[in-house]
C-alpha cells in the first residue's frame, strides 16, 4: 500500500466515525421545531412579554389587542399556537380566557436552542 492509499483510508475512516453526541430525535425535533415556529413571530414575542410583565404574572386577552393594534382575532390566533407549543397555559373566567407563561417554558426553549 502506498502513502496516498493510506491517507485515503484514514481520511475514509475519521470521516465516518461515529459522532460522540446523539443526534436530535425525531419526537424531540417536532417538539423543538412548534416552539422556535412559535417564537419566530413578532407578535407572538410581544404577546409573551405582555403576559410576562403583567402584574400577576398573567393578562386577560382583552388586554391584548389594543397593545398590538391587532384583532380580536388575530391576537386568539397566536395565543393559540403559544398554547400548542407549550409557552402559556390558558384559563377560562367567565367569558374571559387568561393567559399565563407556563413555569420553566421558556427556560427550557433556551435550553433546547442551546443544546443543538
């Protein structure tokens, strides 16, 4: 064997040797992919702030609109995938829904992001 047939097959095997870290999973890359979709909307990182600010720790959605200059609509549109991807939690008052910053949500997004 030759110097450039050996360095060829070096160069073959540190290529295609197995990585130390395990690669995101399929149910983890799903889960991943709705929370950066979720936040990639600039509204829906003001309706995060908003709620984060609040005063409780949660806002009625009638206290939504006006800061956006959105829709009733539209701000229940983003609400909703905030829910769906796990970032606030909502509660039914009456016929009024509050929304909360679900505990550690945001923590853990970071810590997914990081991850990668």
């Amino acid at each position: 064997m030759n110097t450039v047939q050996t360095l060829e097959i070096n160069a073959t095997e540190a290529c295609c040797a197995p990585t130390q870290h395990p690669a995101l999973g399929a149910a983890d890359a799903q889960v991943a992919a709705r929370v950066l979709k979720a936040l990639s909307d600039p509204s829906r990182l003001r309706l995060l702030s908003i709620v984060k600010a609040g005063e409780s720790g949660e806002a009625c959605v009638c206290d939504l609109t006006e800061p956006l200059d959105l829709g009733q609509p539209t701000v229940s549109h983003h609400l909703k995938i905030l829910v769906d991807a796990g970032l606030l939690k909502r509660e039914k008052r009456g016929t009024w829904a509050y929304y909360s910053l679900v505990p550690g949500a945001l923590e853990a997004a970071s810590a997914g992001i990081l991850a990668l």
